[in-house]
C-alpha cells in the first residue's frame, strides 16, 4: 500500500508494503524545494537518537545533492522534476537524489580545496558529499546520486 | 537570519545570527557590499550564533573576502562551532581565512 501526501507541487509517497520503508519526494525545480526535502529526512530520523553531529552532516549533503540536482542537472526549470528517495537498512540512511538532466561527469570537476581553486564562489558541494557522507556514488550519466551515512 | 554591525576600538564587528546558507546567502551579500562599498579596512565576523553553514554560505564569506581584499581590506572570522570550523578544514578554507578561537582574540593586534 502506497500512501500519498501533497503539499502544494510537492509529493510524499511513503510505500508502507515494503519491509524497509522507503519514501519518495518529488519536488519541483526551485531552490525552495531545498529545505523542504531536508526537513521531511530530519524529521524521519526523530525516533532514532542521531546525534546532532551526523543530523548536520545528512542535512548539509542533502540540500548540496538537492541543490545540484535543481540548479545544474535541472537547470532551475520548475517544470522538471528532482525526485528523492530515502530508506533506513542496516542501522544506516540510504538518500538517493535523482534529476531530469542529462547528468555530468564526476570525474571532470575539478579539486576545490588546490590552491588555484580556493578562492572560486562555487564548486564545493559534491566535494562536502563525498568527505562527510560514508559512501556517495553517481550513476554512470551522473544525473542520481546514492548517498549513505550511519545512524550513530 | 540577522546580520548587525558594530563598531569596536575602531574595527567593525559583524554578528550573524541564524543559518548562513543558499537561503540567507543574497540578504548576507547585500548587507557587506555596503561595508565594502565604502571600504571598511577591517572586518571581524563573529560567528557564535551561527548553527549551519553550507557551500553557498561558504562561497559567500570567499566572495566577502575577495571584494575586501581588491582594497587592501582584511577579514578575520572568530567563535567558530567545532561543526562550522570543520567545513573550512575539509575545504581547505582555514589556509584562506584568519580564524580565531574569539573574537578578543579577533579584535587584539588587528
């Protein structure tokens, strides 16, 4: 059994059939769709006592993967859609964050913490992702992220 | 999020309040272009009560910097949570800026 929540354009489908339930955000593509993915995970990870320490770090890699996939694989189009889905298995949160977009290769962005790069106004959330997730993982066309942190 | 200023032994000292991130980023902007429009020599941003940071908010305080720096104008961040100063670590950002433990410390021989 599926149950389906809207809010506004958004919607929350909670598959409930599943063992591990797993839960699906579909939101539009505008930066305020952000804070709304990362509140509905926060809000979902209550009952397991997550120190405060990994909550800011599933926020923060949340709103980056969202962020990204709104503004570079969506390109701010409100029309296209970033889909999110998360599930808690093995005392650790899966968050997959999916775009419309015709993806980017991971490999090809360069290293913001050398020197030439520090000063740059962009170009750092895939790295924060990858340093303060336990795994995270591109697709192979780059336009969905799997990312996983343990609930500690 | 709130951003005041004041001025301290002839130096200005900027608190922010709030979340610095994608959302406040444009309101922080806009309330240093100010300062740096007329050239504030010295800036201490203290960041006590600040209890998120994300890249945009990182990429705004660089933005910050390099503006000042095409004056000559020095920054120094101080009463960074342990989280917060974390980021600048991971990112490299601490061989950028001037962290400090407080801002007295900020303040003393600016």
């Amino acid at each position: 059994m599926s149950v389906i929540i809207r809010s506004g354009r958004s919607v929350f489908l909670e598959n409930l059939s599943m063992e591990t339930k797993k839960t699906v955000i579909i939101v539009p593509s505008q930066t305020e769709s952000i804070k709304k993915v990362s509140s509905k995970i926060l809000g979902s990870l209550k009952p397991y006592g997550v120190s405060a320490e990994t909550l800011f770090d599933i926020r923060l890699c949340t709103e980056e993967a969202v962020r990204n996939a709104i503004v570079h694989g969506n390109l701010s189009d409100k029309n296209l859609l970033t889909t999110v889905s998360y599930w808690i298995e093995d005392g650790a949160i899966f968050i997959e964050v999916e775009d419309e977009g015709v993806g980017f290769d991971r490999g090809a962005l360069p290293d913001p913490t050398t020197e030439d790069n520090l000063m740059k106004g962009s170009g750092r959330g895939v790295y924060l992702i990858d340093r303060l997730m336990d795994s995270a993982r591109f697709n192979e066309s780059g336009n969905k992220i799997t990312m996983i942190k343990k609930l500690k | 999020m709130a951003v005041k200023f004041e001025e301290k032994f002839g130096l200005t000292v900027c608190h922010i309040e709030g979340e610095v991130d994608i959302t406040s980023s444009p309101d922080i902007k806009k309330a240093f272009d100010k300062l740096i429009s007329k050239k504030t020599p010295k800036i201490v941003i203290n960041l006590s009560r600040v209890s998120y940071v994300d890249s945009s908010g990182l990429a705004t305080l660089v933005e910050i910097l390099k503006n000042m720096r095409t004056y000559g104008g020095k920054m120094r961040l101080a009463n960074l949570s342990p989280k917060i100063k974390s980021l600048f670590e991971i990112t490299k950002l601490e061989k950028l800026f001037e962290i400090m433990a407080s801002e007295e410390e900020a303040l003393s021989n600016f």
